[in-house]
C-alpha cells in the first residue's frame, strides 16, 4: 500500500467503486466502523466527544458514535451544523443515530476522556474560522487525545499545509490509501499514527487513477534492487568513481567512496588532486586511488566505459574549477550524483547545469543548497511535493530535496516521500554519505529514482541503527546492517 492519493484522486476511488455496485452509505459504514474497530484495539470504554462536520466526514462520525454506543461506550456527539441541513450520506448516517446531538456551546468538556475529529476530514479547501477554529482550539487545548477521522481538520492533505489552525492529534485513521498531506510538514506533526484501513474499495482503481505519488518504502523499489548473481565479478557490479576536493576538504569525498562502496558498487575510485593523494591513501584501503588535478584530466579517466556512476561536489568546492569539472563529467556516458559544492558553484547560472542534465542524473540538495538552485520555487508553492516536481521538470534530473520528510521527485512527474527518517542524521557529513549511497545503486544498474528512494531508506534505517553519538563515518558502518535488514524484508516477502 505505497502508493498515496490526493484528495481529488481519493474521490475518484469512491466514485468508481460506487459505480461498480458498492452504495456509498456502505462505504462510510465500513469506514466507521474501521475507526470504531480501532478505538476498541487501543481502549477500554471510556467517554467520547464525538465532532461532526456538515460533510461525509461528519457522517463518518454518527456512524462511530452510533457502533461505540452499540458497544457499551459513553457518547457525547456534537454538531458544527444543524443535522437537518446534511444531505446524501452523511444525512442517512446522522438519521441512524438515535442519541442527542448538541452545538459547540453545549459541551460538557469535563466528560470526555477521547475526542475524535470528525469535522471536516481531507473536503476542506479552505482554512478554519468562526465556530469550527474556535472549537479546534478548545480541542487542541483539552489535552485529550484525539482521533482524527480521514485527515486532521484543518489540514490539507494534499499539501501537509494548515492554514491557521488544525487539529492536533494522537491518531490519524484514513482509508484505502494515505494522503500526502499525511505524510509532508507541517500535518505530519499534527497527523500522531497514521493508519491506513481498508474499506472494500478494490486495487483496480489504481489503475484507471493512475497515482503518481508514493510512500518511500521497500516494495516501491524492490524490483529494481541489485543483487549479485553466482558468476559476478567487481565489474559486473559497477563501477563508481568519486571527485574529490584539495588535501584539507577530502574527508566528505571519502565518506561518499566508502558509502559507494558499502552499497555495493564492485569498485570504488577517488579521483582527486596531486596534493591530496597521500592524505587519502592513509585513510583509504579498499577504495582506489587516480590523480586528477585538471578538467583533462578528469575526463580522461571517465572515459573508461566500465565507469557506470560518478559522484560529484563533497568537499570539492564552490569554485570556477568545480564547475569546469562537474561540466566535464556532465560529458561522459556514466549518470551523475551532484551534492554539495558541485550544486552551489552554479548558484549564478543555473541554466548551465539544467541544460547539461540528463533524466538519470540525481541532483541532492538540502533546502539552501534548493533556493540556490530554484530560487524562491518553495516558497512561493507552499507545497514542498509541488515544489520539488516542478524542480524535476525544470533541472531535467531526478532531484532529492531533504530533510524529515525528504522528497524524491522525477522528470516524468513520479515522487516519493520518506517516512523513516531519524535525527541521528543530523550530523555533518550525513549528507556525503548519502550522495555516495545513490552512486553506488546507480552503479549498479538501478534506475536513478528508484536508486535514489532505495538509498534514502537505507540511509535512514543506518541513522536508527547507530543511533545516539552518530557521527557520518559511524553510517558508513551501519549501512551494512541496514543492507542486511532490508535483505531480511526482501526474502520474507
């Protein structure tokens, strides 16, 4: 279930599962009583507030309240809206249940031990006021825990974007498919455990849908995942060749070598200056040595055609030389991984790279690194999905932008979001390390967005396994593990 769905597309689902036979009062049954089944999980009976919208989220929420009741469960149900003027289904759903409902000012708030946010769900396109951003605040400041049915009022789920308030709450329960907005700052903060239920609605409509948008997860890129077969040699899995900076900025080159290395690249190479050859040679053994002061240079030795990935910028630099470098190796028939100093020395001309680019070229900023590239392209979106797409299209390449809730996006529009992200990772050199992760898939033969998810996963579940006091050198270390772990997933799946 990797693949996320936008409010219009979620819609769609239910349209087309209503005309293949399934009436919609059935569908918001089943979706109630999912969210009743998973308060009954997690709770004995307790008192619940009950909030409902003037929507089919506000039905979804009499049919809770009326399975709790039928359970046992102390209800108290309130109503933003006179339940009269509700239509469809939320209006059957409101009729077939038979206790009182009250308006905001007549909340007995001293009763309730769970609240559940049914008000406005993922319908909402617009921010809250009046009574229902009052009623919010009340919520946000009762200290109870909160569920919240579909999405967090006041919360687009498309974008992760609030515009004012919003519900915070302990649980999120969704249907079918997650939203992005689920998983995006700031609603991933608001959103507490997201939990995807299913509701009846059959896989095939992924088909006529056609989503773009995925959860970062194994099963997205499994496919493509290399794995050496019995007769493989250190060519046969790639070669990957790392450009490297002066004596004094060589540590960040060699932490992205050796992460090329650890993911599986069959042979590593740092092509770096006359100057910093020494100082690389005392701290690198399996990782092979070239000289490489000039751009003739460096296009010399990427010439060799079993050269099949190059990592560029860690520690080399925000120079002219740079450039001329990264340009040089924008020439040879291997893709390109550009972090750091190689994205940064073209923050005044930003057309020279994009028209250089290729689709399988990988640029991995972090959101400076981003404006410098795209200008005020995230700001001006609000929507950092939107914002990183749209950085795809223009750069020509696949571009990562980090953080949190790291965006991977493609050329051809295909995005990805990442879910396991650890603050351990937030050390420097992280970055580096990461960098040389996607070199080292993509040397492998994976295709570059799907190398580029893969090695974001990877890099994340190394950050949880070191853990407290990481430093970069410590995830070198630890991919091996997180390699390992997600073989483990691989052969039991």
């Amino acid at each position: 279930m990797f693949e996320l769905l936008t409010t219009e597309e979620m819609a769609r689902a239910d349209k087309l599962t209503i005309a293949n036979g399934t009436l919609g009062y059935d569908l918001m049954k089943t979706a109630g009583q999912a969210v009743a089944d998973f308060m009954r999980q997690r709770w004995t009976a307790r008192p619940v507030l009950m909030l409902c919208g003037p929507g089919n989220n506000g039905g979804d929420g009499y049919v809770i309240a009326r399975l709790l009741h039928e359970a046992g469960w102390p209800l108290q149900v309130a109503s933003i809206t006179d339940t009269a003027s509700l239509t469809g289904d939320a209006a059957l759903a409101a009729a077939d249940w038979d206790g009182k409902v009250v308006a905001p000012a007549d909340i007995d708030w001293t009763s309730p031990a769970i609240i559940v946010d049914a008000l406005f769900g993922a319908g909402l396109s617009r921010g809250l006021d009046g009574v229902a951003a009052a009623l919010v605040t009340r919520v946000n400041a009762s200290g109870l825990p909160v569920i919240a049915v579909d999405v967090p009022s006041g919360l687009d789920g498309n974008t992760g974007q609030i515009d004012g308030i919003c519900v915070n709450a302990l649980h999120t329960v969704t249907f079918f498919r997650g939203k992005p907005g689920h998983y995006l700052h700031p609603g991933k903060q608001q959103c507490g455990g997201v939990h995807v239920c299913d509701i009846g609605i059959e896989q095939e409509v992924l088909g006529d849908i056609a989503p773009s948008t995925f959860l970062n997860q194994p099963s997205l890129w499994k496919p493509y995942f290399p794995v050496p077969d019995q007769q493989a040699h250190k060519y046969a899995r790639g070669a990957a060749y790392v450009l490297a900076g002066g004596p004094f900025e060589s540590g960040a080159a060699r932490l992205g070598a050796m992460a090329a290395l650890r993911s599986g690249a069959g042979i590593v190479k740092l092509l770096c200056p006359a100057a910093a050859l020494q100082v690389n040679a005392c701290h690198l053994t399996e990782v092979m040595l070239q000289k490489a002061d000039s751009e003739q240079d460096i296009r010399e030795a990427l010439s060799d055609m079993r050269v099949t990935a190059v990592l560029a910028g860690p520690g080399m630099g925000a120079t002219e030389s740079t450039k001329l470098k990264v340009l040089k190796a924008l020439n040879a028939q291997a893709s390109i991984v550009l972090d750091a100093d190689a994205l940064t020395c073209f923050q005044s001309a930003p057309d020279v790279l994009f028209s250089a680019l290729r689709a399988d070229d990988v640029l991995t900023p972090h959101p400076g690194e981003f404006s410098r590239l795209f200008g005020d392209l995230l700001e001006k979106t609000g929507d950092k999905l939107n914002a990183v797409r749209q950085a795809a299209k223009i750069s020509g390449a696949v571009v990562l932008l980090k953080g949190d809730d790291t965006v991977i996006a493609a050329p051809s529009g295909q995005a990805a979001i990442n879910t396991n992200g650890s603050p351990w990772l937030a050390t420097a050199g992280s970055g580096d390390v990461l960098a040389g992760i996607i070199t080292g898939l993509i040397a492998q033969g994976m295709p570059s967005f799907e190398a580029t998810c893969a090695a974001v996963w990877l890099h994340a579940e190394a950050g949880h396994l070191s853990g407290p006091g990481t430093i970069a050198g410590d995830l070198v270390v630890a991919l091996r593990q997180a390699c390992q772990k997600w073989w483990t997933i691989e052969k039991m799946t």
